[in-house]
C-alpha cells in the first residue's frame, strides 16, 4: 500500500466517522458506498493484468 492510498482511506474513514456521528444514516449509507468504490476499484485493478 502506498502513501496516497493509506492517505485516501485515512480521509474517507474520518469523513465517513463524521457523518455517523452527524445523522447516522447519512454515515452508513457513505461508508457502504466508500467500501463499494473500494471493492471496485480493487477489482479494476486486479483485472488490468499489471500486477502479474
């Protein structure tokens, strides 16, 4: 893991923990699409065949 992706999931965990503890729904419905984007982009990475 490099710095700028721990620094993207450092930012989105604080963004997403300031939301839950604004409207916890609010903070629920951005942490699932957060962890949605994450899973995305993990298998678009996956899937270009540059990490063989």
């Amino acid at each position: 893991m490099d710095a700028r992706t721990l620094l993207l999931l450092t930012l989105s965990a604080a963004i997403v923990g300031y939301a839950s503890y604004r409207d916890p729904k609010i903070g629920a419905a951005i942490g699932v699409a957060v962890v949605v984007v994450t899973l995305l982009a993990y298998l678009i990475k996956e899937g270009d065949g540059k990490n063989q």
